[in-house]
C-alpha cells in the first residue's frame, strides 16, 4: 500500500512514527509532506524520517492558505499516486486533497471544539477516527477506539524512559521538580482561549517545593528565561517521565503524563473529551479554568509523598483499559478497502 502522511504538528510526528515503521517493515510505502511548526521538522529529522516541507498558517489564515498548500499536496499526492491519505487532527489539506483526487482519506482527530478546522475537514474525509470519549457525534465517517493518540507513542511498548537523557538536560531525576509548559494560543482551536495569566506567581508557588523549568512554544521573557528547559525537541518525554508535576496549558501534554504516569494539571478555559477522562474516570489530570485553582492543586500534589508510586497505579489501571493504538491503526488500514 501506498499511503501520504501530512505532518500538520509535532504531536502528529510522535503519533504516527512507530506506525510509518511498523507499516514499512511489513513492505509498506510513504510519502511524508510536513509544516515547519515549533520543532516539527526537527522531530523528523532526529528520528531519520525523509519529508516535503510545505507551508503552514494558524488561526483564521488557515483558510486563507488553503489554496496554497492544497496545490503543494494536490502536486506531491499526484505524483506519489497514494492509495490512501492521512493527517492528524484538523488537517483539512489531506481530506480536501484527497477528495479533489477522487482517494480516500482518514483523519485521526481528538479536538471536538476545533469549530473551523472541524468545518473544513470533516465534510472531505473518508472517516474520522477518534477516541471513544470523543464529544461529538459525526455519523457513519466516525470510527471510535478505546485509547488516546498518546498511548501510539507512549505506550511502554514503544517508549522507554532513559534517565541519562534528564541528566545530560541538567535535571536532577532523583529530585523533585514541577515543568510549566506555556502554548503560544496561535491555532486556530486556541482562539479566544486563556490559560495561565502570571507565571511569576506560579513559579514562586512552586519553587518552595522543587526545582522549576518551562518549556515554552513561544518566546520568553527576560525574567523568566533561566527557568527555560534546554533539551532536543526529542527528548521531552523523557522528561515528563521522570517530573513531579506538569502544570501548563497544554491538552496534548497533559495526556502524555497521564500515560506517562506523571500528575498533570490543564489550567484552560475549555475541555477535551480525553482530558476530561482522564479527570473524572482515572484521577490522572486535573483541569482548571483559573490559574488560582490550579496553583493550589498544584501544590498539594507537590507536598505528597510517593506521588509518583500513586500516579504510576494509577496510569497501570488506564492502560489495562485501553487499546495498542499502533497496532489498532495498522490493523484498520491494513483491512480498509482501497
């Protein structure tokens, strides 16, 4: 089979590498196109992947770049001759492409409120796969699994914490330290969206309890730049493993925790389906609409002994839940009529 991949994300990267591997090992054949996102094609590159770099816009400019890079994916597809297109959440340039190509697409998408991306995709694609806890109904193109897209790459099948990886970042592993993770509110499912408003506040709150580090889509500021987390875009999990806490406004690494094992705390005026899960069903995630709230939480977490032990039972409990989404995503294509 002959299958293109759009990499709209750096999570999209981390949710479909092991199954472009398995997939290829099996005698599969991939096109990779990808937008320059945060560390996106640095991922690709770090985990040997070959790709076509297109452009990408944000917010409400993804309408406006619809016919620039639908012409970019419409040449590569038609050269490449695809039996079948895929792309992650929103990614209306495969399903549309896809659609004016007379193929059949499969989005894999988790974001219920993403109102324009959802818009532009969905109408196009073949099917919708998502998460069982996924809001929204889309009819017979949604094809539900029970996992999250994390546990694709997350999974202890597939990742394997190294703790020589957190030392060489300068981290002490054997120490307590919480990770803030600030997003630049730049997509389009960002718009409106608020999360947390003082991080001088919060560092402040949390340093009595352990070291603090950032990481950060955006630029920081001068004062706050000596708490910024150096590491390789691909070496962040490795992190979260072995972090006390992840408080941020991040759904995505939220969820990475909750499969790590980590606590985490979303600070967010919205919810997702999975997040939401992962609060009410498992105790793994913690969402917040203020950052009052979550500063508290965060740092009862913080004073609790064995926090880690609690996690770890907890997150062993999700996952005798759910799915081996890889192998669930190679079985689906591999039996999907082209």
């Amino acid at each position: 089979m002959r299958i293109l991949i759009d990499i709209n994300h750096p999570a999209d990267v981390h949710q479909f590498k092991n199954f472009i591997w398995a997939m290829e090992e099996k005698g599969h054949k991939f096109k990779i196109v990808a937008r320059k996102k945060e560390h996106t094609l640095e991922l690709l590159k770090a985990y040997g992947f070959d790709f076509e770099q297109r452009q990408g816009y944000s917010g409400f400019k993804k309408i406006f770049g619809l016919y620039t890079i639908n012409k970019k994916l419409y040449k590569l597809a038609k050269s490449f001759n695809p039996d079948l297109l895929i792309g992650g959440p929103g990614d209306c340039y495969v399903s549309q492409t896809a659609f004016l190509l007379g193929k059949q697409s499969l989005i894999f998408d988790d974001t219920e409120f993403s109102k324009v991306q959802n818009w532009l995709t969905f109408p196009f694609a073949t099917k919708i796969l998502t998460p069982s806890c996924f809001w929204l109904d889309l009819g017979e193109k949604q094809v539900k699994y029970n996992g999250y897209h994390e546990i694709a790459y997350l999974h202890p099948k597939y990742f394997h914490p190294n703790i020589n990886v957190v030392k060489k970042a300068g981290v002490n592993p054997n120490q307590k330290f919480a990770l803030i993770r600030l997003v630049s509110w730049e997509a389009s499912h960002d718009i409106g969206g608020r999360g947390i408003t003082n991080p001088v506040e919060m560092i402040r709150a949390l340093e009595k309890y352990g070291k603090v580090y950032i990481s950060s889509e955006k630029e920081l500021p001068k004062n706050l730049k000596k708490y910024k987390l150096k590491i390789k875009p691909e070496s962040i999990h490795h992190i979260l493993y072995y972090a006390t806490l992840l408080i941020g406004e991040s759904s995505t690494m939220a969820s990475e925790c909750a499969v790590l094992g980590t606590p985490a705390i979303f600070i967010s005026n919205s919810q997702r389906g999975y997040t939401q899960e992962q609060e009410d069903k498992y105790g793994l995630v913690h969402h917040f609409g203020s950052q009052e709230e979550a500063i508290e939480k965060a740092v009862e977490i913080l004073k609790k002994p064995n926090i880690k032990k609690e996690w770890h039972n907890k997150r062993d409990k999700m996952l005798k839940d759910k799915i081996d989404v890889t192998k669930w995503m190679m079985d689906f294509v591999e039996s999907f009529p082209i």
